[in-house]
C-alpha cells in the first residue's frame, strides 16, 4: 500500500526516549515492529495511556492527538 508511517513512528521513538529503561524495553518494539494495523495502533495508544506525563511537557491529550493525527495522515497517504 506504501503508507508511510515512518513521520509516527519517529514521534514515538522521541516518546518512548523519555521513558524509564523496562517501559522503553517493552514500549520500543511496538515501535519497531509497527506495520500500520490499527489493533497495534491501539496498543500503542492504551501504553502511551499508561505512560501519563512522561510522554511529553504540556498536554498529554494534545500529544495524543498529535500521535493520532500523524496515523490518520499515513492512513490516507499524505
């Protein structure tokens, strides 16, 4: 399909950067190993949940929001 999803994926390597090491130790695969299904987007979602405040400075609903919009946009192939 050559949805790029390397724009998200990167945004989550800068996230998962400023979690502790055994939450980047499970968290980095999902990363790594993300092929675009929404079932893994939706894992992602309900870890960066998990991970509260440590994903980012202000707003965490605004970084899901920026997460979810950079999935949206692979997803239509901008």
């Amino acid at each position: 399909m050559g949805k790029n999803f390397e724009p998200l994926k990167d945004r989550l390597r800068n996230i998962c950067d400023r979690l502790d090491p055994e939450e980047q130790a499970s968290f980095r695969p999902l990363i790594d190993n993300f092929t675009g299904a929404t079932s893994e987007f939706q894992r992602i979602m309900r870890d960066l949940g998990k991970y509260g405040g440590k994903i980012g400075e202000g707003s965490t609903f605004g970084i899901y929001r920026e997460v979810q919009n950079l999935f949206d946009q692979a997803n239509r192939g901008e």
